[in-house]
C-alpha cells in the first residue's frame, strides 16, 4: 500500500491539489492501493480561493514506495515566500534520504528548495515564478517549458493543471502506461507528455484524445498486444463496422489498429533487446511468429 500525504501550506490553490489528488484517487477506484492523507502546520488551511480545508497535524509513518506531495500556493514576489517550519523540511528531507519519492505543484517547488531538495536538480515550476525560484535557490536547474521534471526522486511540475500529469506520469512510472491511460479516459483529460521531452510509451503518446470508441479499442490491444487480433474481432467488441472503427481510430491516433497494435509490439520488444534479448526472443515474446517482421519494423524506425 502507498501512502500519498499532500503538505498544505496556507493559501493553496485548490486544483493544484485537488488535481494530483483525483489521479490517486481514481487509480484506487481501480483497485490500486493508494491511501491519502492531508497535512499542515495548523489544522485549518486557507485556500487561494476561499474554501477552508482541515488537515491532520500529525505525520504518518512513511516508507519508501509512499509519495508526498506539496501543492502550489498564490505567490509571486519575495514577500509572498511562505516560511515552511523547520519539522516539515525535515519531514521532506528524511522521507526523501530514506528513499521515498517528493513532488512539487506550482510554487510548492520552493518548499522543496527550502528543504535542500532542488540543489543540483532539475526543476520546475509556474512560469510566473521561474525567475524568482532561480533567486532564492541558485543552486536548483531551472528548467522551463516543460510540464513537469523529475531528478532523483524530486518531481516538480509547472503549475495547476500540470499537477494532474505530474501524478500521471507517476501512476504510468509504477503501474504502466496503460493504467495511467486508463485513469486519464476516467478523469476525461488528456494524457500529455512532458514538454519538449519524447512521451516513454506509445500507450500514452497515442491517448491524447476523447473518443471514447477508439479508446475502448485501444484498452483491448493494449491487454492483449501480443495476441492475433483481427480487425473484425475489434469491431465487434466495441460495436461498430470495421470501416468506422478504422476511420475513427486513425482520425484519432494517426494510426490503423493494426500499426498501434505493431507500435506497442515493437516497443516491448526493444525493452526486452535493451535487456539482453536476442531479436527472435524478444519477436517471439511479443507475439511475432517470424523475427524477421520484428526487423523490418525496427528497420523502418531507425
């Protein structure tokens, strides 16, 4: 069981918050053991909104598979740096000595500075605030124009809506990319990717739209890559002609059925080569009777 405890300082904004928190959330409701917890320094949080939230005060007992989170808050200059007592960075800084995973939305990335957390990392944050994080931290790496970055452990993300692909990409990173899809169709948002970075699967790369058809396509390849799937078996499980489904499915992935299902195929199997495989075992592992099909698709991507 993971644990995801949210640091709320006072005047936090609500989707920064509640953002992350709806993707653990629903990756329980799918069966995946995640526990949250909300915590502060009063047992009353003001929010950049208006809405008081209430938080426990006491920290739960943490290992390293859980995750803490700290959400942004409405800041900008100097004088709207929140002081973060001396027992929450120490909080921040053992979980993450310990081998436990921080994560920043928004201005929460000064907090993870104050803690020593961004020095000599890769960071981010909102735009609005880049500058003024590179001042009060000199020793961080700024990145910018990115949704989010991860360096060791230390996630931190833009701002707002990207604390929602913040807690994606680490559903993807610990259950797979089809999860985290999975998760992203529930919530009705798109799976993105990381700034100018390449996207890691093809499951997400290719899930950033609303068709619910396709997707439901898309779940069943996803399950059974490795497996014969003809095009009227696809059809028929999620009720349409094979000429819509490949109309739809191409409009919104760019890709027949059949080239996603080979994408994911060879995608598994350079995984397997980059581990050691010969190319007839990984073909054979990925459902290609002939290895020589496996090359040929490799050929055409180098």
């Amino acid at each position: 069981m993971s644990h995801i405890v949210f640091f709320l300082v006072p005047g936090v904004h609500l989707l920064d918050l509640a953002g992350p928190a709806q993707v653990f959330s629903t990756a329980a409701d799918f069966g995946h053991p995640y526990v949250l917890s909300y915590i502060a320094e009063q047992p009353q949080v003001s929010t950049a909104q208006g809405l008081p939230l209430v938080a426990r005060l006491d920290w739960p007992e943490l290992g390293p598979e859980d995750l803490i989170v700290v959400p942004g808050w409405r800041t900008g200059t100097r004088a709207d740096a929140r002081a973060i007592g001396a027992a929450s960075l120490h909080v921040l800084r053992d979980h993450h000595a310990r081998g436990g995973t921080v994560a920043s939305v928004c201005a929460g990335a000064d907090a993870l500075g104050q803690a020593g957390l961004l020095d000599g990392r890769r960071c981010t944050t909102h735009h609005d605030m880049q500058d003024e994080l590179a001042l009060r931290h000199p020793r961080a790496v700024i990145v910018r124009d990115v949704l989010f970055t991860a360096d060791d452990r230390v996630i931190t993300s833009a701002g707002i809506a990207s604390g929602i692909d913040l807690a994606l990409h680490l559903v993807a990173t610990r259950h797979g990319p089809a999860v985290a899809a999975q998760v992203a169709r529930d919530m009705v948002v798109y799976a993105r990717r990381n700034g100018h970075e390449p996207q890691s699967s093809a499951m997400l790369r290719h899930r950033s739209h609303l068709d619910d058809i396709v997707h439901r396509a898309q779940d069943l390849i996803d399950a059974r890559f490795d497996e014969s799937l003809p095009l009227p078996t696809l059809a028929s499980a999620v009720g349409v002609s094979e000429r819509t489904l490949t109309r739809l499915f191409s409009r919104a992935t760019g890709l027949t059925p059949l080239r996603y299902q080979h994408t994911l195929r060879l995608e598994r199997a350079q995984h397997f080569i980059d581990h050691g495989a010969t190319i007839g075992a990984a073909a054979r592992s990925v459902g290609f009777e002939d290895p020589r099909m496996l090359r040929r698709l490799r050929a055409r991507t180098a």
